[in-house]
C-alpha cells in the first residue's frame, strides 16, 4: 500500500503509506505544502481525486480507498 485515501464530506484525505508513496506526493506538491503531505493533512476535492489516483496508478502505485475510475 503507497497511498490511503479517505472519504471526507468534502472530498478525500490523502495520506502516505509508504516511502515510495510520500516521495510520489511530494513530487506532485509544491515544496510549501510538504509539511502537510507528510503529515497526511492533504485533502483533495472529489474532482481532483480522479486525476490524482490515474497518474499514481500509472506510476505503479498501490492505492487503498480509491474510488472506482469510471
């Protein structure tokens, strides 16, 4: 497992599970936001989630309560 994603009301919470999956967020984030991408204070809209989970997919990364792309 490299990225956890959770269900929020307003979207999804992003959280590392892995080195391979904290060092795939922090090269898609800019430096400022590190803190919380470590921290897995990420949270991502549900129309951002789509295209986040596809390109992590497509880098080989295992994912854990991402939604079904359609």
């Amino acid at each position: 497992m490299d990225l956890t994603l959770t269900p929020l009301s307003s979207g999804f919470q992003v959280l590392p599970a892995s080195a391979l999956g904290l060092l795939w967020l922090q090269t898609h984030f800019e430096p400022e936001t590190w803190d919380l991408v470590c921290e897995g204070r990420v949270r991502l809209s549900a129309a951002s989630i789509g295209s986040l989970c596809a390109d992590a997919r497509a880098a080989g990364l295992v994912l854990e309560g991402a939604p079904v792309a359609a």
